[in-house]
C-alpha cells in the first residue's frame, strides 16, 4: 500500500447566520493513496465543493482535520497552506479561473514564476504543446474557445507537476463533445504524470472512469467509499 497523500479525518463544517446553524459536511473522513484516481459525487448541495475546498486548504473545517503528504493544513498559517498548495497541488475549475490581461503561455508560466524557476517560458510552451495548444500561446482567453480555455487551465494545472490535482466540475461548462476530449486528456496527462486526481462531478460517465467514488449525501459520506467501477 502506498502512502496517503490526502487524508481527510473527522470534518465538520457548520455555518451559523440568523437563522440558525446549518451543517454543511458532518464527520467526513477518507483516505486517497498516491496516483488514485477518485471521484466525489452528490446532488447539487450536498457539500462536494465545500469538502474540495476545504481540502485544498483554501476553506477552514469547524472541526477535523485535512493532512496533505502527512503534513497537518490547519496547523500552518494560511501562508503555509498557500506554500504547501504551490509545491503539490494542481486545480481546475468549471470557470476555467484563467487571467484574462495574461496570454495563454503566460497563464500557464504563472505558476513555474511564483515558484522561481527560471524555465517558465520553455516548460509553459512544451505544456501547452502537450495539450495542442502550441499555436495558441499568444492568444488571450477572451478570443479561445471553452475547450480552449480548459485546456490552458489543465497546461497550468500540470506544469508544476502536482501530487494532486483537484478539479471541480471540470466539464460543466463545455458540451458533450468537447467535455469528453478535455476529460481524456485530464486522465491521459493524470496517468503519465503518476498524479493524485480528486474529482468532483455529477456525470456518472466520469466518475465510473475513477478508480473509487465518494458519495456524498446531505453533508455525509453515503454507503461509505466504493468502487467506481
């Protein structure tokens, strides 16, 4: 058995406003081992995009704990959680999160910058080459299309070479045709990199292509994780 990258143990998130408390995630707790493939799934409103959240550091849980590579993320300042989602964390979004004063290479460049590495500019092109984008890197996302922009969002996601990437509702924004080609490219670029994947998504196609699947049901973990097969 190989190690846990992520480990998810006892969270709880709960809300409190003048209405009342309102419990978001109740007692979540799961394991994900290197190179897995896992998808979480559950009705709109469950809680998936909370659990992600959370998991990515970038939402604090009202109680438990999320430990990524062993290291505990709520017993580090919120520079150290960024610190940590820098060096093995790769995201994409349904709203691709693309800037749109930055062209398509300097998207993907951004993060090999911030992490100072003085190859940005030869990594971000082979990247966007990799996914057939390599007469596309001085264009804007205003004039690319959906398919387009994911997958400069997935060229961003994977240049750093992440230990997980996580990715929320990657083709909810796409057709069918086009969701489906940026779906396998993820998969093709998640196996050649030996990455970590942790999706959410509400199509069950995806999901079966995951190694396990997590439901979640009003905030919980339902009929505990099982096989997405």
């Amino acid at each position: 058995m190989t190690d846990s990258i992520i480990s998810v143990e006892h969270v709880f998130k709960s809300v409190t406003d003048s209405s009342g408390t309102l419990d978001i995630l109740r007692d979540i707790d799961f394991a994900l081992q290197a190179q897995e493939t896992v998808a979480i799934v559950g009705a709109s409103g469950s809680g998936k995009s909370t659990l992600l959240s959370i998991i990515a550091g970038l939402d604090t849980p009202t109680r438990g704990t999320v430990r990524l590579a062993g290291q505990d993320l709520f017993a580090v300042s919120e520079d150290g959680r960024a610190a940590l989602r820098a060096q093995k964390v790769g995201f994409v979004f349904q709203s691709f999160q693309l800037l749109a004063n930055l062209t398509a290479l300097e998207n993907v460049m951004l993060p090999l910058e911030l992490a100072d590495r003085r190859d940005a500019r030869p990594a971000a092109s082979e990247m966007l080459a990799r996914v057939g984008l390599s007469e596309r890197l001085v264009h804007y996302p205003k004039v690319l299309s959906g398919g387009e922009q994911q997958r400069v969002a997935l060229a961003r996601a994977f240049v750093v070479k992440p230990a997980l990437l996580l990715a929320d509702e990657p083709t909810g924004s796409l057709d069918f045709a086009t969701g489906e080609k940026v779906m396998q490219l993820m998969f093709d670029l998640n196996r050649e990199q030996g990455t970590t994947l942790l999706l959410v998504t509400h199509d069950d196609a995806i999901a079966k292509r995951c190694d396990r699947r997590i439901t979640i049901e009003a905030g919980c973990v339902a009929l505990g994780v099982t096989s997405a097969a």
